[in-house]
C-alpha cells in the first residue's frame, strides 16, 4: 500500500536533446518523460507554480515565493545560526551544570566498554550498542538525534552501531496530544479548531525534534501534514551541545568506535547540522530551494510538498500531503509499474547534479525521508538538514567528481584539501607517497585478515597524521551516496556499476560539460574516463571484468567483513 507519510519530515524547465545512448531517467526532464515514469492521465493544464519548482501536479494552493510572509526573516535567521555554532562548542573553563554528569553517567560506561568487550566479537559488540541507544534515549532529543544520524551512516561506522540506531528512527515516544495544541495554538495566535477543521492526535510519525499529524484545513478543504516542534527542545539542544563541546577534548584518541575521529571536530559538525533544524521558517525555505533547484535542472522525476504560504513558524510547519510507497517497497513499485532501476538512476543524476551544478542537496537521505509516487516520481521530505556550498566549494567538489572519473589522484587530493577535508598546507605529493596512492591498489579480498587490518589501521594513522578531517558537507554527501548505495541493493541489484558510472559521465558530458570546463577552466577535450582505473579502485582486474553488478560487489564486501571479523 502507498505511504501517506514516511519519517517526520513527512512530508522555468530545461529543453533536452534525446540522447538514445542514456538509459531510461537519465535525467528525467519535463516534458521528455522516460520510461521510467507512468504517464499521467490527466489532462488538466500544469499548475503556475511549476516555474517555481518540482512540485506536485494536484495543488492544494499555489506557490508564490515572494508573497510569503515566513520567508523575510529567513536570510536573518540563516546568519544567526551560523554565528551561534562558535558559541555553543566552543568548550568553557568549568562543567556546564549537571548535565555533564548525567551525560557521563550514562553514556560513559557504555562507550569505554566498546574498546574492551568489543573484541570478542559482534555480540558484544551488539549488545554495547543496545546499551549505547538506550542511554541515548534517556539524555533526549539531542542525543536522539545523533543516534539518527548514525543510524543512516552505514560504512561510516560500526554495523552494530547503525542497526541499532535505526531503532531511533521509528520508537520516538510521541508528545501528549496537550502539548502539541499548545505549541500549534501558541505559534499560530490562534485555537487549533480555527485553523483545521480536523487534525489526527495520534501523529503519522515521531522523531527527536518533532512529529507530524494529518489535518484538514478549514481553509480550502485540503489535506495537510502538520509538523510540530517539540516544546523546550531548542534550549536542550543548545544545552546539549556546550556539554558535549566541554567533553569532547577529554575524548581525543580514545574513541575506538570511530578511529578517523577528532572528537572537537565532530561536534562542531554536529552543531553545525542540528541547530538549523531548530526553525521551521528555514526548512520550508530550503524546500523551495531545493524544488527550485530541480526545476531549473528539469528534474522531473522529483516531487517536494509545497509549504503553506502562511501557515509557517518557528515551531510549526504546515505543508501539502502527498502519498506513495516506502522505499523498501519494491515488490509494491513494480506491482503499479514504476521502473525501479528509474527510480535509482533518477536519485543518483539529481544528487549529483544538485551538488555539481547549484551547489545544493537534500542532506538526510535515509528511508524515512522519501517515498516513491505512483507515477514514479520521488517524493523528498524533511528538509531540515540541507547542505549548501559557496562558489569555491562547488568548484572543488566540481574537480573532486571530475578527478575520480579520470584516476587522478593528485587532483581528488587537492580537491578534498579545498573542502577542507585535509589542511591548506597538506603536501600532497607527500600524502601520495605515504598513502602509496602513486601504485596500483589492492585487491582488498586477496589480503589475509591480519594483512586487511594492518593496512587499515596504517591508514588511518597516515590520515590522522595529516589533519584529516570529514566538513560538513562533505560528510553529508557522503552519508546519502551509502544511502543510494543500498537503495540500489533493494532496487536494482541486477544493476551494472560500471554501465551506470559510463552513463552518469556522458550525462553530465552532454547536459553541462562545456559550464563545468568554463568555470574549472579546463579544454572539455582533453576529458578522458579512466574506466579501467575505476575498475582497479573497486578491487577487480580492468582485464578480466567487464561487468560488476550491485550483488557480485556485494559478495566481496561480505568477504571483506568475514575476514575482518576473523581478525577480531
């Protein structure tokens, strides 16, 4: 069945030349559907707003951007988040209250047991990370919050870590029904019954900073998606952050969890994310530039709800409701005829593109904050976490995806240092000789497990030796490139890699290769993929392998962890 929700951020077009060598939804343009999208069968003219943005074909209202009162006070708010972030982790002379303690006691014991019981195995390590959500539930939103983040960073930490932290995603105890009509009433200035002429009590969704209701409005009769904060939680957060900020420099170099960790550093990372979720005026703001985004791309095959024009405070989010099916749902996608491997190929081209050409990406992909509509396309919600580059770093991760198609190792390093993800006075040549990055790589499954561990472990010392450090933004794209990851093994995973990698790079060849070489300031000629070199990065012969599909990588990642465990 579709999904009315999904998590609790619930929820001028491009003319394009039909290129017949690009699979279906390589890149799912308006007016150009593929295959990959069911037709529409209405023949009701486009709504206005679609000049504005991917939105819906249905409106419950009509989205006008300058005539929102909410969006003035946006530019403001965005500054003054910014400036807070120094404040809150920068640590201070003495403990801030007994939060300290509290967070020690009940997060300390659980985290120095993973660097002795995690030795003997995966189900200590599973019953660690039981201990570590638990406790984590009973600090609050703030830590809650964290252990969602994890939760959607597989690959980026502990299996045991993650899986346990999905539990956050969807065990969120809810608000009293009480206590979200008094935030509603107290945001809007007016009873709840004056807005809506219903609204649901038990929410569709509760997560750490807020849950959704369905409602109807009194105004137009139409369904809606009322998201709430929960009361008090700003101040917590904030709280929150100078203890952790205060804890974090005692924590350096002990955190086995995380070996490429510089505690400081990850909490200011965290600040960074968290503190923009805290009003809703900037989430509907990054909805519609996000939708914007999409729509100057003509990438059709997205779909963002629209906010309400009005009905738009700091605590409180009324946005259209739209309906479709979880993404785990495959059997339920093909059942209606939506080409999963579409649905795939269209979320890898408008991430990509939205960070290349805008600079601008939804920055919490995982499975509660999308869904697949009926006709295909993707429904994004919950935009409270949005990763947004200045010009220069556009331009690095410009030379970063472009120096990874071509093998150029020097160039994804300078590009990474540009981020931010190494120091500006990294010697780069140095980075290369130490890493061994000037020879050919490993084939990680013919290594024995001592051999795997070692090189991983003289890894991450050469790293940490340099200041190697994970920006925001980098981290965030990260984090979603393991979601697309393994939305492709329930999906797609019948899906040729190197296919898809060939097909992405003619894409953006024939869509933007003369901007992208006019802004680097590179001859678009002198491009050439090094498929082979690609082929070597993931471990396989460039010689002997033609193909590798999602389940044959899938295989040797499995074989990689095995041996990994018998090391342990």
């Amino acid at each position: 069945m579709p999904s009315a929700a999904a998590g609790c951020g619930y929820l001028a077009t491009a003319e394009r030349r039909s290129d017949p060598r690009l699979p279906s939804a390589y890149g799912q343009r308006r007016g150009s559907r593929h295959t990959g999208l069911v037709p529409p069968t209405s023949s009701r003219p486009a709504p206005a707003d679609l000049v504005h943005g991917t939105f819906s074909e249905d409106p419950p209202w009509l989205v006008e951007p300058d005539t929102f009162p909410w969006r003035r006070r946006v530019p403001a708010l965005r500054a003054a988040t910014r400036r807070s972030v120094p404040e809150l982790t920068t640590p201070g002379r003495v403990p801030p209250g007994l939060r300290v303690g509290r967070t020690v006691v009940e997060l300390g014991g659980a985290v120095a047991l993973w660097a002795v019981r995690a030795r003997r195995g995966p189900d200590s390590k599973a019953d660690i990370s039981r201990r570590i959500r638990r406790a984590a539930e009973r600090l609050g939103p703030t830590y809650i919050k964290l252990g969602q983040i994890i939760s959607s960073g597989e690959g980026l930490f502990p299996a045991e870590l993650v899986a346990e932290f999905r539990k956050l995603r969807d065990q969120v105890p809810a608000e009293d029904w009480d206590v979200v009509r008094a935030v509603i009433e107290e945001d809007l200035g007016r009873p709840v019954d004056e807005v809506f002429s219903s609204i649901d009590r038990i929410p569709l969704a509760a997560a750490s900073i807020a849950q959704v209701h369905r409602a109807r409005l009194r105004d137009g009769d139409v369904e809606v998606v009322v998201k709430v904060q929960r009361p008090s939680v700003a101040s917590l957060v904030r709280r929150d952050l100078r203890v952790m900020s205060w804890i974090a420099p005692f924590l350096i170099g002990r955190i086995p969890v995380a070996a490429l960790a510089n505690p400081p550093a990850l909490v200011e990372l965290f600040a960074e994310t968290i503190t923009e979720e805290l009003d809703f005026r900037v989430e509907a703001q990054n909805m519609l530039d996000v939708a914007a985004s999409f729509g100057e791309l003509g990438q059709d095959g997205f779909v963002i709800p629209r906010p309400h024009p009005t009905l738009v405070t700091r605590r409180v989010l009324v946005m259209e409701r739209l309906d479709g099916f979880r993404f785990e749902d495959a059997a339920g996608m093909r059942g209606a005829g939506v080409d999963t491997a579409a649905v795939i190929r269209t979320g890898m081209i408008g991430f990509l593109e939205g960070c290349m050409i805008h600079g601008i990406f939804h920055g919490d992909l995982h499975g509660g904050n999308l869904f697949v509509r009926p006709d295909g396309r993707t429904a994004l919600l919950d935009f409270g976490i949005t990763a947004r580059m200045n010009p220069t770093e556009r331009h690095a991760f410009l030379r970063l995806l472009m120096c990874a198609s071509m093998n150029d190792v020097r160039g994804q390093l300078g590009a990474l240092r540009d981020l931010g993800a190494l120091p500006p006075d990294t010697d780069l040549d140095a980075v290369i000789r130490d890493l061994q990055l000037d020879r050919p790589p490993v084939d990680p499954t013919t290594l024995t497990p001592d051999e795997l561990v070692g090189e991983i472990q003289r890894t991450i010392k050469q790293l940490l030796a340099y200041g190697a450090r994970l920006p925001k933004t980098l981290m965030l794209f990260v984090k979603n490139l393991v979601f697309l990851d393994g939305a492709i093994a329930t999906l797609a995973p019948g899906l040729d890699l190197f296919a898809e990698i060939t097909h992405i790079s003619m894409y953006f060849a024939t869509e933007h290769g003369n901007r992208i070489a006019a802004e680097l300031g590179v001859d678009p000629s002198t491009y050439r993929m090094d498929l082979d070199g690609l082929k070597a990065g993931f471990g396989v012969d460039p010689a002997t392998t033609a193909t590798l599909t999602y389940a044959d990588l899938q295989k040797r990642r499995d074989l990689i962890a095995s041996r990994l465990r018998d090391r342990a």
